[in-house]
C-alpha cells in the first residue's frame, strides 16, 4: 500500500554539518522504496545536499526565514496544509517545544528526531533518539500516547549499508589502511592538518580520505595527496562509505552520525568531537569499548593523535575487541523499525 507523502523538516550547511539530512534521508529512502512521496522542507541546504536529495528523487522546498523562526513555523505549516502528508518528520536543535507544538497542531502524525532531551515537553506520537546515551528518563514531560525509539538499534542507515548486515570483518595482524573522516562539512578544518600529520608517521600507512560534498578544505587536502601519491586517495561526496569502511584497518572520524555507520561494520575507530552535541556519543561509544574518545576538535594534538594512530594499528588484540563491541551496538535494521513504528513496511524480527 502507498504510504503516501512523508514531510520532512531539516537542514544542512557548512556550519551545522549534514547529519540531520542524512540520517533522515535513510528513512526517506526507504519511504521511497514502498513508493511512498518524500518532501524536504528546508530553510538551509548546501548545494551538494540538494544534489543528492534530487537523485533521490525527493522534492525540496525552500523555507524562508531563520530555522526555528515564527516565520519557518508559518511556512512549515503551509506547505503540511498544502502537501498533506501522512508522517511529518523534524530533525534540528531549532526546533524548541514551541515550535513543535505549533506544527502538530496541523494534526499530522509526527516524529521527532532527537539527540538530547533538553527537559522540554515532547507529545508528538513517535520521538526517536538513537543515541547509545538515550533514556526514558530524558523524555519525563512527554504525551501519554507518546512512543519512544530509543538507542542505536534504531540508527537510520541508508541504503548503500544493507548489504552489510552481517557481515564479517577480518582483523589484520598489523594493520596499515586508515581512513579519515570529519564529515559532511568539517567545519573545524581538521582535515588537512589531521592529514599532514599521519603522513609522517614512521609507518607508511595507506589513507583514505573522505570528505563531505559540502567541505571547503578540498584545496589544502588535495594538495597534501599529490605530495603522497598512492599512499593518500581522496574521495569526495563520496557514495560508497560502506567500501571504504571495509577497506579500513582503523578510522579517524568526527563523533556524529558515522559513529553508527562504522559500528555496522566493525571498524575500530577515534573519534573527535566537532560540534558540542556530538560530545556525549563519543563518550558513550568509547565506554561501550567501540571507539577511542579523542576529545574536542580544538584541543586535538594533531602529533600525539598519529603516535596512537600507530599504536592501534600495532595492537591486533585492542583492534580486534573495539570491533566485536562495535558490532554489538548497531545491526543495520533501525531504519526499518522505524518505519515499522509509524506503520509502513514489513515487522522486523528482534
């Protein structure tokens, strides 16, 4: 059956990064795949971010007026009035219990996706926070027909991960593949300096660097990679992260959404904080013994983070636990409980 249109409010820039977007993009996909219409209503949005939502066949519409603003909660409800829509989704910090409240009032079935409680009141039918951290306790001032979606068995991966569920990593001896990662945006600008340092290492490791289609450091990073030929690949917007998370040996990445990505596929991992919200998923994935908590992206030191880059790689035993911890948390199936919850798609076992 057509689950009709799902309306999802979001945003993506340079500034707050794409995770909002991408993580709702996942359910978009397989919202699509029941044939199901996706709408983005967005007030910012990176070139590159607009790009893929139109491969993917998701229509976007602009929001005029700052996110969380009187006047995005008019235009939101405008386009609800106009679309319609069977689900309504919001995933933004801009997003206060008064603005929430104002757009359920439209009577649309809505879903909330959350990172941190805030004690503010929540009564829309599903909040979702797949955060290892989640709990009942952060939603207390929550509706009485209010469900909760809590931890990262509910993590939204999209498509291009399904094919990993299951899937078996082989952990080598000696490992010598890293991969780096800051995200969709890298607003610290860790990239290239991160970069420079592992590249003098004693060890000659191979690296993959994989940056967001809306970074701005792809000169200083391209630049690094022609010095290195063959041992530095750079992969930008890239649409086979699952590839190169296999490939990997050992990650260095940005604690935000790709923290679950990686725990699909059992990738040891030190993760740096580069937005203050993603400082307690790294706190919480490196004491479930699944990543390595690095710290603030301000406060990295660039030389002492590739002296344990290789001291990881040296240590098959460390690599080998932090990858079975990992695989613990995240199974591949989120998405699909998700969708589950709001009435469309098939039940999932477990």
């Amino acid at each position: 059956m057509n689950p009709g249109t799902l309306l999802i409010r979001a945003d993506a820039s340079a500034a707050i990064g794409t995770g909002h977007v991408m993580r709702c993009l996942a359910l978009a996909q397989a919202w699509r795949a029941a044939e199901g219409e996706v709408v983005f209503a967005m007030a910012e949005c990176t070139d590159a971010i607009k790009h893929r939502l139109g491969e993917e066949r998701c229509r976007v519409v602009q929001i005029v007026g700052a996110p969380g603003s009187h006047q995005d909660c008019a235009a939101t409800r405008a386009i609800v009035a106009a679309r319609l829509p069977s689900w309504l989704v919001l995933d933004g910090y801009a997003f206060g219990s008064e603005y929430r409240q104002a757009i359920q009032e439209a009577g649309k079935p809505c879903l909330i996706v959350d990172d941190s409680g805030s004690g503010e009141e929540f009564n829309a039918e599903l909040v979702l926070n797949q955060n290892l951290y989640a709990s009942e306790k952060m939603y207390e001032r929550r509706g009485r027909h209010t469900r909760l979606l809590l931890g990262p068995r509910y993590a939204m991966l999209r498509d291009e991960f399904a094919q990993y569920r299951g899937w078996s990593r082989e952990i080598a001896e000696m490992g010598t593949r890293v991969l780096l990662t800051m995200g969709g945006s890298d607003p610290s600008n860790l990239t290239p300096r991160l970069l420079d340092a592992l590249v003098k290492t004693e060890r000659e490791l191979q690296i993959r660097v994989a940056i967001g289609g809306s970074s701005e450091n792809v000169d200083a990073v391209e630049e690094t990679a022609a010095q290195f030929f063959g041992r530095v690949k750079l992969f930008r917007d890239s649409r086979n992260m699952p590839e190169l998370m296999s490939w990997a040996d050992l990650a260095i990445a940005g604690a935000g959404t790709t923290c679950w990505e990686m725990c699909l596929l059992g990738l040891p991992a030190m993760l740096i904080v580069v937005a203050e919200n993603q400082a307690p998923i790294a706190q919480a994935v490196a004491a479930a013994g699944a990543a390595i908590n690095i710290g603030v992206a301000g406060e990295v030191d660039s030389s002492a983070l590739a002296a344990e880059v290789e001291s990881m790689l040296s240590s098959v035993d460390r690599r080998r636990e932090m990858s079975q911890a990992a695989r613990k948390l995240v199974d591949g199936w989120g998405r699909e409980r998700v969708l589950e919850a709001m009435g469309v798609g098939d039940k999932v076992c477990a």
